[in-house]
C-alpha cells in the first residue's frame, strides 16, 4: 500500500487521490489538498520510489496504476483521481486499465505520448545523486551545495522537499537508483493490452501556459483514448502549474468535480 496523507472527512462525494509527478509527494499538494477537502476526502499519495512510499527496482506505468488501484479498492468504491505529470501518465493508465474504480480524471499538464527530456532529468538525478549530505545540518547549506549543479531556485526548491533532514541519517526519499534505471520508462508511454476501451468518463487536461508538455497537437491522441475530454491552460504557469499558480489550479479542479 502505497503512502498516504488524508485531508478531511469522509463525505457523499467519491474521494479526490491525487498522484504527483516525478521527483514530488503528497507533500508537495498540501494546500491544495487541504482546501479541496473542504467538500470531500482528498487522498495525496506518495507515489513507488517516492517519499515515503515503498522502493522497488521496477517503475512501469501499468505497475503504478496497480499500486492506486490497491488504494480505491481499499476506499470500497469508485473515486475521483488527479494526476500531474508521471502520476497524470499513471492516472491515465488506470482510468484506462481499471475505469470501473475512477469516476472522473484530472491531468496535469501531461499527454499520453513519449517525451525527450531525458537529459534534463538524468542532470537532476546526478545532481542528487552527487550532493554531498552526510553532514549536512540545514536545508540552506543543501540549496548553496546543490545551486553548484542546479541553477534554478525553484527546481532546488521543489527537490530539496525530498530530502530528509530531521529524523534518522540525512537520506533523500527517493529511489534515485530505480528511477535512473526507469527513466525510459518513465517519459515513454506504453502500447496498451489488447482490448483496452477509451475512458468513458468526464475529464480535465490542464495545462501550464508557459508549458511545452501538453500542447495542441496532443489533443487527437488525447481524445481516441478521452473522448470526452475537456482541455484549460493555466497562463503564466509552466510544468509545476500547482506550484507556480495553486489558486488557479485548484479553482479550475474544484469547479470541474462539482459541475
């Protein structure tokens, strides 16, 4: 079972899961979380190989899709699901693989394609991976350290939130080895099984204005596989559109589960 932090109480409403991207937790949704609950339970999870979910050496799409579908299973009926990024992939494929146990489905600015980003994220892993932190005492001295190899302020900022700093060895929460290994995998977008149906029910493609990632010619894939897909950019956002523009995100979020 994978980790998870609850917001709110139970309701009529499905739950909201929400299942974050690549190098994030439930963590990183915090806020948003916490003022959708406002109408239901909202469900962040740490995704395989992140936070403090369990490690494993294999991260394949159909697999991370299994994972969430342990946890609706668990909540007993069908929920609403958000993904962003690798967990708008993993949304995606469970939607696809198992539609009985999602209701609706919001992505986050991700398309079912494969991208070539690759060395981006490689120089990120690196730059963890080389980060000296055994002795380290403040999550200051980590941005000057890691600010050597990631120039950034924002990435730093978004990535120093997985490491851990106040209980046990500094240790980074994520299976940086697995996720080396699973990077093909991860920016790719599998052939699906024989059979498979496009997802019947509502859904949302969010964007990020300032975004190369979920663009207008994605838009045909993206309805053979969500016919009834609904398309929203968010404008001055870029891929971390919940970061950058939490208010506009969670709006646009809020009036697509209540509609």
């Amino acid at each position: 079972m994978l980790n998870i932090t609850a917001h709110g109480p139970e309701t009529d409403l499905p739950p909201l899961l929400i299942a974050p991207g690549l190098f994030g937790s439930g963590r990183n949704w915090g806020v948003i979380a916490k003022n959708l609950s406002a109408e239901r339970r909202v469900l962040a999870l740490d995704l395989r190989n992140h936070g403090d979910s369990s490690w494993d050496d294999s991260h394949t799409y159909p697999e991370l899709a299994a994972d969430i579908a342990q946890v609706i299973e668990a909540e007993g009926r069908a929920c609403d699901l958000l993904g962003h990024s690798m967990g708008g992939k993993t949304a995606m494929m469970l939607a696809l693989m198992h539609p009985g146990l999602v209701e609706r489905l919001v992505v986050a600015d991700i398309a079912p394609v494969a991208y070539g980003h690759g060395a981006t994220h490689e120089g990120l892993i690196a730059a963890m991976q080389g980060l000296k932190i055994d002795d380290l005492t403040s999550r200051m001295e980590a941005d000057r350290r890691l600010s050597e190899s990631v120039h950034d302020k924002g990435t730093r900022a978004f990535l120093l939130q997985s490491l851990e700093l106040r209980e046990g060895p500094v240790r980074w929460k994520l299976n940086l080895e697995a996720l080396k290994a699973n990077l093909p995998a991860i920016l790719g977008w599998p052939d699906l099984p024989t059979g498979v149906k496009p997802f019947a029910g509502q859904t949302l493609f969010l964007s990020g204005g300032n975004s190369n990632y979920l663009l207008p010619e994605h838009h045909e894939k993206i309805r053979a596989l969500f016919p009834h897909a609904d398309f929203e950019v968010i404008e001055g956002a870029g891929h971390w559109l919940h970061a950058e523009r939490p208010r506009q995100v969670e709006a646009a979020i809020a009036a697509f589960l209540t509609r």
